[in-house]
C-alpha cells in the first residue's frame, strides 16, 4: 500500500491578491486608473492643439472635389457658438463637452483656413505645352548655379494666351551666358512653358507645392531677358527687390570669397540659395543623415541666435554698472531675435527657416517675460502659427522632418529631466562626456523621429547618421556657424573674405567625414514608395508617445507593427507610364527599362524610387535590349500571364490588342479604334485625361492607379485634367 503526500500549494503573495480580486473590483481599479491617467492629460491638453488644426487641414486637402466654402464656415460659426456655451455653462455634465467640441472647432478651424488659403492663393495653371512664347514680368528671385539660372517671374504677357487664362507666375531655367537683370526688374524674353511638373500616382505633388507659390507654369528661356528701365514699380516690389538682391549679393560674395564646394553649402546656408552646390555633395550629405546642414533648420537659427544671446549678454555682463542695474538677460535676448529676424530675411523664409524663427522667438520672448523658454507649448504654438497661415506646410518634408525632430527631442529631454539626477561634476572630462552622450543621444532621437518622413518622400534613409553626426556637429557648433557669423558682422566693412574661407574650410571637411562614411558598406537603405497610411500610422503613434504623459503612452509603440505590416504588403508596381503619353517604363531585376532614355527623366527618377531602386546607381536600361521591338513598338511580359504592348503606329494597333492584355499607344487612339480593341487600352488621351499611370500586377490580376484618381479634380490639379 502506497501512501501519497499531498504537496502544499504554494503561492507568492502578488498572485493571491490577484487572484482574489473579484471582477467588480477589477472593473473599478481600472476605472480609476483610466480616470487617473486622464486627469494628467488634461492638465497638458492645449499642446494638442496642432494635432486637431493639422486634421482639420489634412481632411480638406485630402478631399477629391472642392468643398462649398460656406457649408464649413457655416460650421465654424455654430461650433463657436457651442464652444462659449460649454465654457459658460455651470452644469457638470455639460462642462465635459467642452473638449470634443473644442477638439472640432480647432479641427473645422484647420480645415476653413486650408479653404481660406486656397482659395486666396488661386491662380491659373497651364493645361498644356505652349511651345516657345514671348513672356514679359517682373523677375521676382534668382538662382545662380553651375548649370545656369533659374528666376521666378510674375508674369504680365504670355503670346498668345487671355489674360484671365494667364498664371501668376513662371519658373524659367536659363543655361546660357550669364546676365546682369536684377530682381525687381521688368524683363521680356523667349521660353518654353510647360504645365508643373508631373507626378507619379501617390508620390510627391509638385503641381500643388507650385500652386500655393502661385507658379502655374515652368520652362526653359531661349533669349536672354531684356529689362525695360521705365517700368513702374510699388512700394512692395521695391522692397522685396531690395531683399532679393541683397541675398544675390550677399549669395555672390561668399561663393567668390571662398570657391569650392565648402563655399558653396555656407553661402547656401546664409541665404537658403542652393543652385551651386554640387550633385556630389548633395548627394553624400543626404546619405549620411547631414542633409539637414543644407536647410535653414533649428539647428542654424539656434546656434547663430544663441550666439549673438550669449556674446551680448557676456558682453554686458563685463561691464559692471549696466550688469547691476538694467536686465541685461532681457536686452541679450532682444538683441538674439533681431539677429535672427535678419536671418529669416537673408535665408529667404523657407518652411523650415519659419518655424526655427518662430520657436526662437518664443523662445526669447519667453525669457523676456520670464517664462520657460524651450517646451512643448512653446513648439504646440509655433506649428498652430504655421499651420494656420501657410496650412499646406502640412505635406512638405521639410515641415514635417523638423517638427517631428524638434518634438521627440524636447519630449525625450523633458521625460529624462524628471527623472535624471543632477551631475554635479564640472570638469573638462566630466562636461566632454555629458556633450558626447547628449550629441549622440541628439542624434539618435532625431533620426529615429525623422525615418519615417525621409523613407516615405524619398525612400531612403541614411544609416551612419550617428557617426556622421557626431563627427560633423561639434565642427558646425564650434568652427563653421561661429566663423560665418563673424563673417556676416565684417562684411559691411569689406574684411570678411578670410572668415567666409574659414568656415568654408570647415565645411570642407564634414564634406571629407560625409564622404568617407558614405563610401561604407551599406551606408544607405532604399525602400518602395510607402504606402500613405504607414506614414500616417507612425505620425500618430510619435505624436501619442511624445505629447502624452500617462503610462499609456507607450501604445503609441504600436503604431510600429501596424505600419510595418502596411509596408509589408504593399505592392512594387510592375510598370509606369508617363504624364506626358510618350513614355513607359518596367520595372526588371535591378534596374528600370524604358522605351526612351532621353525623355522623360525627372519622371523616370521618380519610378526608380517607387520601385525601391536607388536613382543614383540604377541602371536605366532600353525596352530593346530585354524585350522583342521592332519600328512600330515592343511587347514585353509583365508576368508569365500578363502581356503588354506598346503601339507607336496605328497600323500595328489590331495585331497588338488580339495578343496582348495592355496595349500602350504613345499617340492618341480615335474611338472606333478603341471600341475593336479587346487588350486594356492606354492611349496618350488617357494620359492627357488621367494623368501618369501605374500598373500593378498579381499574377492574372492587373490593376491600374492613375495620378487624377488619387488626386481627385482639385485647383492645383487643373492642367492635369
């Protein structure tokens, strides 16, 4: 007879406290932890702000037809209406309707004003290629480069064109011997004027990034321009003249004080003028993550205003009767955001030189009324300025990378901050470290925020930012931006070329560090074209993650799954067309294969990135040497049950559509012709109508995406209709 001893039941004390919770109790723990966790929200809730405008607007731009601006203002006036209501009203219940309806409000606020700026903006844009014709205007900005000049000009007279038909302005490329007009002049010259610049279905709209500058038409000028002297000017034009030409000549002198590419990227980093740096240098610096050195970004308005803060403020400080009697912290400030008003003038204004302004002004202003001076309120205020004067910043990469950068940063540091403690060290080996650690984890921060935009717009993202950067920023912090300030300071008296060779020198040898880490194995990472929804999903769970306080905050880390499986399933297109009718391109093993090399080429750069192949070392490769052509066109296999066809003549069109599933005509195709055709036809009136095409394939399936059906019929979409 065998005995069996029980063994006793051991649990630790989380378990049985757990487990003799009942479920009421459960309910009502996570009740008031929820509860909890909104009241810290609340408490922070005004930095949400943008997120609603930025909805607002993103919802109007993503809109497929021109809304009735009078529904949405009508909108806007009753939620104003709710809004004083709530806030008046003393009932408990009705106060808690005061953020969803101040949450819409802000979102209606967002859309009305990317209505309002629309609709203000408005101009005409050409539908189609007019040729060479005689333009007349007044030359707005100049860009001086290797390859020539590009000028913007306000336009008065196109040959042969209605007034009422005309666009507002022109972007012209001249390639010819160098001339003397100066902006604020009244030129008449020859051009080619084509409509703005195409797009590829999903990929970057140009035509609306034109529109919102009021340029409508683009080309390339034949003849010189000739000024007429006797042209009349406001007082506006002669203001903007004079800032143009002061950031020309300003342009102008630093490129001929220190030659080379060195003092190519400072004058360009002074003026925002960028047509002399090289493709090399542009190139290495965006494959290291030092991209960032060519914008007028945070970084360049925050070390040349912090600067001139602490100079003058050191300055003051020495001498004692002023240091003990006046603010002197106050006056350094004001003097910082003057400096950097001027700078913001000089650099030309650009997205990404507004909101640096702006949040140094805060930033100063902060400290003038002895307020917190880096935050994210004061960053919550800078994107609701932007947002509702220049709403359709919300799409350019330029807006999006730095306030993404500029978020995660101050929201990592402030979360660090309450929880770090104090080094109370203050050595040389002590603070060297602290800035190494801070320059890295800068870095890190700043390249994680901004991957996501990088991969989505342009399909690569450097690898070796980190190294880059560490070797790069002490240089821009310690030796370039400080010598082109004094630079700036000498040049009124003639004595600034040896400081503007010295900080080119600088440049010269990040140029050296970018190059050498761009040459290493895997340097760069290059993607498909990202669906817009894994961008959108990232967006939301960095916004979560770096406004929020509460544990929950960390749901936001799912935004990362979620926008991998959207990138995971997302199809490589097998085959483009472009906007013009006249080209084709298939995607191969590694390369792209187009029916002509010499047309289209901004469009078959814009294919190789949505095909994940790297524009730069890509092969562009001709339908005839993977295909069988003849004179009259090429057959190709997309996929072993899918055949294509492109037709250049109307004689072999029948033979085509019987054997092939897709028939590409490269000319317009009359109606009968169409309606005996069996193959999926895409003539050049196709294009013409639809835009750019994109053809995906799976197995039997084919499915086709044309730019106009994801654009929708929009004022900025009007010549591609």
């Amino acid at each position: 007879m065998t005995v069996e001893t029980a063994r006793p039941q051991i649990q630790r004390p989380i378990v049985r406290a757990v487990s003799g919770i009942s479920v009421a109790r459960w309910r009502f723990l996570i009740s008031q932890t929820a509860l909890s966790w909104a009241r810290t929200e609340l408490r922070r809730i005004s930095i949400w702000s943008p997120v609603a405008i930025a909805i607002g607007a993103g919802a109007y731009f993503g809109l497929k037809q021109e809304p009735q601006w009078h529904i949405a203002l009508s909108g806007l006036a009753i939620l104003i209406l709710v809004a004083v209501f709530v806030t008046r009203a003393s009932s408990s219940r009705i106060a808690l309707l005061k953020i969803p309806v101040f949450t819409a409000l802000l979102m209606v606020l967002g859309f009305v004003a990317a209505d309002w700026r629309t609709e203000r903006v408005f101009a005409p844009q050409l539908s189609r290629d007019l040729g060479i014709r005689e333009i007349s205007g007044r030359l707005e900005t100049l860009e001086v480069g290797d390859n020539g000049r590009r000028i913007v000009i306000a336009l008065d007279h196109i040959e042969g064109i209605p007034p009422a038909q005309q666009p507002a302005k022109a972007r012209i490329t001249w390639r010819g011997k160098a001339f003397d007009t100066l902006p604020g002049d009244h030129i008449t010259l020859r051009a080619g004027l084509l409509p703005p610049p195409p797009v590829t279905p999903g990929g970057f709209d140009f035509a609306r990034q034109l529109y919102f500058y009021r340029i409508g038409a683009v080309g390339y000028a034949v003849t010189p321009p000739m000024v007429d002297g006797d042209a009349p000017r406001t007082i506006g034009q002669h203001l903007a003249a004079k800032i143009e030409i002061m950031r020309v000549e300003m342009f102008t002198r630093i490129v001929t004080k220190a030659p080379g590419e060195g003092g190519a990227i400072i004058a360009a980093i002074v003026t925002g003028k960028r047509d002399a740096i090289s493709e090399r240098a542009e190139n290495v610096l965006r494959d290291t993550g030092l991209a960032h050195l060519l914008a007028i970004s945070g970084l360049h308005m925050g070390l040349a205003t912090g600067l001139v803060f602490f100079v003058v403020r050191g300055a003051l400080a020495g001498i004692g009767p002023i240091a003990l009697r006046y603010p002197i912290k106050k006056w350094a400030a004001v003097t910082a955001l003057l400096s950097g008003a001027f700078y913001l003038v000089l650099s030309g204004g650009g997205w990404s030189a507004r909101r640096a302004f702006i949040m140094a002004a805060i930033m100063f202003i902060a400290i003038l009324v002895d307020r917190r001076a880096l935050s994210l309120r004061n960053v919550s205020v800078a994107a609701m300025i932007i947002l509702l004067t220049t709403p359709e910043a919300l799409f350019h990469p330029g807006f999006q990378m730095s306030f993404a950068a500029v978020t995660g940063l101050i929201a990592t540091y402030e979360w660090l901050a309450s929880r770090a403690t104090p080094d109370q060290r203050f050595g040389f080996i002590a603070r060297l470290r602290r800035y190494l650690i801070a320059l890295a984890a800068t870095d890190i921060i700043a390249a994680i925020a901004t991957a996501p935009y990088a991969l989505y717009h342009f399909n690569r993202v450097a690898l070796y930012s980190l190294p880059a950067n560490m070797a790069a920023m002490p240089l821009m912090g310690f030796w370039i931006v400080p010598t082109a300030l004094v630079a700036l300071l000498l040049s009124p008296v003639g004595l600034d070329g040896w400081a503007w060779r010295l900080s080119a020198w600088g440049m010269e040898i990040v140029l050296g560090i970018a190059s050498e880490v761009a040459s290493w194995r895997g340097a760069v990472s290059v993607t498909p074209q990202w669906p817009l929804g894994a961008m959108l999903a990232l967006t939301f769970g960095g916004v979560w993650l770096c406004l929020a306080r509460a544990p929950w905050r960390l749901a936001g880390l799912l935004a990362i799954p979620i926008a991998s499986i959207m990138v995971g399933v997302a199809k490589i297109p097998a085959m483009f067309i472009a906007p013009s009718g006249l080209n084709a391109g298939i995607v191969t093993d590694g390369e792209i294969a187009v029916y002509k090399t010499r047309k289209d080429r901004f469009a078959i750069g814009r294919w190789k990135e949505a095909a994940g192949l790297d524009p730069l070392s890509a092969k562009t490769s001709v339908l005839k040497e993977h295909y069988p052509c003849d004179e009259w066109g090429c057959v190709a296999n997309l996929s072993p049950d899918v055949t294509v066809a492109f037709v250049t003549h109307k004689d072999s069109l029948p033979e085509d559509c019987a054997r092939a599933d897709i028939v590409v005509a490269f000319y317009p195709v009359r109606h009968k012709d169409k309606e005996g055709c069996k193959a999926r036809l895409i003539d050049r009136r196709s294009v013409w109508r639809s835009g750019a095409h994109t053809i995906f394939v799976d197995g039997e399936k084919v499915r086709l995406k044309t730019a106009n059906e994801i654009r929708g019929q929009r004022p900025w979409t009007t010549a591609a209709q």
